[in-house]
C-alpha cells in the first residue's frame, strides 16, 4: 500500500468520526425539540381542559339563571292571579304558569346534564393535569440526559478535530486538497478498496491496468469514474464476480 494512502485513511477515519458526531448533534436536537413538544402538546391539551370545564360552568350557571327567572315569572303571574276577578284572565295566567312549569323541568334537565358533564370534564382535567406533570418530568430528565451527551459529543468532536489537524498535516498539499474537495462532494467515503475488479464507492468495474497500479502502490491511483482514491489490501477480492 501506498504510504500517502496510510495516511489518508488515518485522516478518513478522523473525518467518519467528525461528520458521525456532528449528525448526532442534529438528532440530539431531535430528541430534544421532541421533548419539548410533547410538553407542549399536554400543555395545550391541559388548557384546552380546562377552557371546557370553564364554558360547561357558565352553561349549568345560565340555566339555573333561566331556572330562576322562570320561578321569578310563576310567582308573578300567581300574584296576578289572586288579584284578578277575570276569570278568563285567570285562565290565561294558568296556562302560562304551566308552561313556565314545563320551561323549569326542560331546563332542570339540561342543568343535571351539564352537572353530568362537569364531572366528565373533571376527570379529563384531571387525567390531562396527570399527563402535564409526567410530560414535563419526563421532559426535565430527557434535557439533561441530552445537554450530557452533547457536551461529551462536543469534547469528542474537538478532540477528534485536533487529532483530524495533526494527520492533515502529514500529507502533502496537492494530495489534501484532492482530497478535501472529494470530502465536500462525496462524504468520508474516499478512500476505498477494490472488490471483483470494481471501484469500491461507485461500484463501476475499472480497467485492469488500473487495478494492477493500484495494487502495486506505487502511487496513489483515482477512480477514472467517481475520482475516489483507491487502495489495495490483501484481503480485498480483485477478481471480476
């Protein structure tokens, strides 16, 4: 193997490293706006609870005022009638405190529901107060775990920076910069071996003459397809499948 292609993968190495943590950050961020969000949404759903019981109340309470207007109405129009002498206009006054009387029970029956109501919507404030509270432990404890691994993350990162630094600088320029560029282009995926006579990046079979540079190591050798750096082992199967 080529001494510069040593050197490369050593750098190959470092740059995996590198890219692996920084994706890792993204998906800490990930877990964490997740975290965050499912806070949020017990939040909402606590609010939204309690905004029900809220309007299930003022229904009860303006029934019971509607109740007490209609009572109000019966005792009036039951005055009315001890001092009227009209009999007709008695009538009159019965029919209408009886269909005050229908008016109560009608609205008796919507306040016992909306009493039934009242206590289904406890338990629902109750349960999403329950949900509130784990959400935002669990919350609380899935931060911190996070805000832990990104600072070892961060420590690896530039720890593995340095290390990145010194290996860069054991390989000439022209090489390195080759290499960087292919690093913008393709990933730390540029040092490859060959399998069955084909590029181990791209996967396209290469000219015999290039596979058996390559395996000589004399010089550093490019895929006439992708621009990858080839390198050859022992191990490596350079026979065509």
């Amino acid at each position: 193997m080529h001494e510069e292609i040593e050197k490369l993968l050593v750098l190959q190495d470092r740059d995996r490293a590198i890219i692996d943590g920084r994706e890792e950050f993204v998906r800490l961020e990930h877990e964490r706006t997740e975290s965050q969000n499912r806070s949020a949404t017990a939040e909402t759903e606590k609010a939204d609870a309690e905004q029900k019981a809220k309007e299930i109340e003022i229904k009860k309470n303006a029934f019971e005022l509607d109740i007490q207007g209609e009572r109000e109405k019966i005792r009036t129009y039951s005055k009315q009638q001890l001092e009227t002498k009209d009999n007709g206009v008695y009538r009159t006054l019965g029919r209408q405190i009886e269909a005050c009387q229908k008016n109560i029970s009608d609205l008796e029956t919507e306040e016992l529901m909306a009493m039934e109501e009242i206590d289904v919507q406890s338990e629902t404030l109750k349960q999403a107060e329950t949900e509130l509270t784990e959400a935002n432990q669990d919350k609380a404890t899935a931060l911190a775990q996070i805000d832990e691994r990104e600072a070892n993350l961060k420590k690896t990162i530039e720890e593995m920076e340095g290390l990145r630094t010194e290996a860069a600088e054991k390989i000439d320029d022209t090489t390195l910069s080759r290499y960087d560029r292919l690093l913008g282009k393709k990933g730390a995926n540029i040092i490859v071996g060959i399998t069955h006579g084909a590029c181990g990046g791209c996967h396209m079979k290469l000219p015999s003459s290039e596979v058996v540079a390559v395996k000589s190591g004399k010089q550093i050798k490019y895929c006439p397809n992708c621009g990858r750096i080839l390198y050859y082992t022992r191990d490596m199967m350079l026979e065509e499948a």
